[in-house]
C-alpha cells in the first residue's frame, strides 16, 4: 500500500497552533511581588524621602511661587507679577557679571586644586617622616569656620594688613598691591584663599583613593623598570580618575553656591566692584538687603537651575563610566 504524503493544507489549524507532537511550551509564571521586601525598603527609605521633600523639593517649589510676586516678606503674596523678576534678573548686567565670576572660579578652582592635591597626596602616599603631622596641618583649614577665615584674610590683606607690611619691611614695597579693591588681582587674592581653605579635602579624597590602588601593581611596574613618574602616570592617575571626577563634581557645585568668604571679605557692596560677586552674593544683595523678597527668590531659583543642569550634564557624560560600573541586577548584566 502506498502512503500518499499529506499536505500542510491537511493539518488542522489547531495542530499547527499547539505544535501536535511536540511536548507544550511551558508558562512562564510572573513572579509574584515581594511585599515584604518593598515594606522593608518602605519603611526604611521613607525618613530620608520625608526629609528630602520637606527640606529640598518643597522650599525649592515655594521659591518659584514666591518668585512671581512682588513681595517683601511678610503676609501672603498678593502683587503677581509673573516672569517679570525672573526676566529682571538677566537684564540686570551685574547677576551676569556674577554669573561669570561663579563660572571663573570653577574654572580656576578645577586648574589650581587638583594638580597641587594630587601632588600633596603623592608626597603623603610616601612614607616620609612627619607624615601624619603634614596631613593634619594641610586639612586643618577646611574645618576652620569660614568666618574666621574671612576675618583673618580680610585683615592680612587689606592695603595697610600685614602682607603689605611685611613686603616694606623686606624691601619689596613695588609689590604692595590692593589686594582686595583691585579688580585685577581681586580674584586671584580669592582663589589663593579658596585653594588654601579646601585644598585639604581634596587631598585627604586623593590619598583615600590612592590607598584602594593595590600595592602588587606598583612592584610589577618596579620589577618591569618603569620610575616613580612613569607608574604614577601609568597606574595611580587612571586608578585614581573615579576619585578626580567625584572631586572635581564636588568642587563644581561648591564654586558655583560660594558665597561666606567673598560676602565676609569683601562685603555686600564692595564685592561687585571689586569683581568677585557671586549668584549668592547677588542674591543677597538684591533680596535680603533690599527687601525684595520676591525677586530673591527668583534669584535662588535660578542658581538652583544652573547648578542642576550642570549638574545633570557632568553626570551624564563623566560620571556616567562609574555609575553604569555599579549598576547591579539583571538590568546591568544585560547593559554589560
């Protein structure tokens, strides 16, 4: 008997669909929801989230309400204004100037700290006599209140202060300057008080970073002939990026909200002359002082902004290589 072959046409579309002769795919079950799981980070997260709304989101949101009302401070905001103190702002040439200025010390910050932390951590990373009594001395300013070092700086610096005294008594008088009037050198005179007032948190961060560097690298590069400044450049730099970009992210939004030392130095008034008023300096000059609450606001509204694009720029395009590396769970191995 011949078996005549039978066509796909023949085949009950039922079959086809439930694959006849074949075992059934199995069903993937959704996993059911840990509820306990979620309770306990509930639970644990919910302080901290409290908080972060109550003293973050929320005073930001009252600041953008406030900033379209012309309001002195008391009562309830009647006179809207709108966008008009938010459009006053960039009008005024000196919040630009101060915008500037903030953008400057960024800058100037980034070039004068980090070589010289980097070099401060690289001496200290040694073992050299003294050493703990050096770290000690070089993070000692960072935990002095900047109000002390306002004041002190602000009396050492003024054109008959110390430095200009000690410079008559070597027999250097050409180089008195007035160190804090002069818009040429006014900002300069602050970036010497800033670097000296942080430079130790930045040092005390590059010597932790250097301290997670293991130790066989640098005797693998010693053993293959490579000096000192070859392994350092070779092995403790690109080791030590993670901790330059978490610094440098520090010192940016630092440099961008300063405002104790050039408001204590300088003052409210002097500060705009003498080129270095800053968004918080302005801020205060033209809301606090002035009464005009409304347009203070305004003011912190927008060096709120500015600080959080920055912020979500530098994120997203240098942080992001350490961020992506911490990533955890079935996300990041499929990312990986």
């Amino acid at each position: 008997m011949i078996e005549t072959p039978v066509s796909a046409a023949a085949v009950p579309e039922s079959d086809v669909r439930t694959g006849a002769g074949h075992a059934p795919a199995p069903v993937r079950r959704r996993p059911r929801p840990d509820w306990r799981k979620r309770g306990e980070i509930a639970l644990l997260s919910g302080p901290a989230l409290l908080m972060f709304l109550g003293f973050v989101i929320f005073p930001v949101a009252m600041a953008a309400f406030y900033g379209f009302f012309k309001w002195n401070g008391f009562g309830w905001p009647t006179e809207f204004v709108g966008l008009n103190n938010y459009l006053l702002i960039w009008q005024d040439e000196s919040f630009r100037d101060a915008v500037l200025h903030n953008f400057i010390i960024v800058v100037l910050s980034l070039v004068m700290q980090g070589p010289i932390a980097i070099l401060f951590a690289l001496l200290l990373n040694q073992k050299i006599r003294g050493r703990s009594l050096i770290r000690v001395l070089i993070f000692m300013p960072y935990v002095i209140s900047e109000v002390i070092v306002g004041i002190g700086w602000s009396l050492m610096m003024q054109d008959a202060g110390a430095l200009n005294s000690l410079l008559d008594k070597w027999g250097l008088g050409a180089l008195q300057q007035s160190w804090l009037a002069d818009p040429s050198i006014a900002m300069w005179t602050l970036m010497v008080i800033i670097t000296w007032k942080y430079i130790g948190f930045a040092v005390i961060l590059m010597l932790a970073g250097m301290q997670s560097i293991p130790e066989e690298l640098y005797e693998a590069a010693a053993i293959d002939g490579a000096g000192f400044w070859k392994i350092q450049w070779s092995i403790t730099l690109p080791l030590l990026g993670p901790t330059i970009r978490i610094w440098a992210f520090l010192s940016i939004i630092g440099s961008l909200q300063l405002f104790d030392l050039v408001n204590i130095i300088w003052g409210q008034y002097i500060a705009a002359t003498a080129g270095t008023s800053t968004m918080a300096t302005y801020m205060y000059q033209n809301g606090h002082l002035a009464g005009s609450y409304g347009f203070g606001n305004a003011v912190a509204v927008m060096l709120f902004l500015i600080s959080l694009v920055i912020a979500l720029v530098y994120q997203r395009f240098v942080l992001r290589r350490d961020t992506e590396g911490a990533v955890t769970g079935a996300s990041g191995r499929k990312r990986s």
